[in-house]
C-alpha cells in the first residue's frame, strides 16, 4: 500500500458511521483530552489517527503542529497527544503529539 493512501483494513471506520457519531465523539473527547492511537493514514499533510476507546472518531495531527526538521510518524505507529479542537466541517478531532510538544520544549 501506498504510505499516503487512506486505509482499507475494516477497522477503518466510513465516512458515514464518523459523522454519525459525530456528537458523541465531540463529547467523549473535548479540547485538552489526551488521546492515543494508530496511525492509519499519512498524507503529506499529516497524519490521521484511529482514536482508542473511541472507535468512530478520527484525528489529525496536521503538519502546521509538527516542529521543523521532525518526520511525520509512520503507519501503524502508536502514538499520543492531545485534543486542540474540532473540525465540525470533516468531522476530524484536532490533535497535537507529545513527541511533536516535546521537541519544542
């Protein structure tokens, strides 16, 4: 598979069922929440994360959040951070990682 290709496996949740819950989801993982999960997708603009403990919900880590010179995490990478906000237009929870946090301190 293609490193910048949405993923195919089942677990992926479709796009219908992460809108849907899309109000729980907000719920369940308000700004601040810490987070951590798989990396099921890279896009050169960041990566996107399956949620645990909420398995409808779908993050990103833009690269805008990533510090310079720092590498996008790789697929199937266990990862965490924490909720900036959310992207009500695509249903995307807004995440910063810990590792990108870190390397600015």
């Amino acid at each position: 598979m293609d490193e910048y290709a949405w993923p195919t496996d089942p677990e992926a949740s479709a796009a219908d069922t992460v809108q849907e819950s899309w109000a729980a989801t907000v719920a369940a993982l308000p700004a601040g929440a810490r987070i951590t999960g798989e990396v099921i997708g890279r896009r050169p603009f960041g990566v996107f994360i399956r949620i645990d403990g909420v398995p409808n919900a779908i993050a990103l880590a833009e690269i805008t959040a990533m510090p310079h010179g720092m590498d996008l995490p790789a697929l199937g990478a266990f990862v965490s951070g924490e909720v900036l906000w959310h992207a009500d237009h695509n249903y995307q929870v807004k995440v910063r990682l810990d590792e990108w946090r870190a390397a600015n301190e």
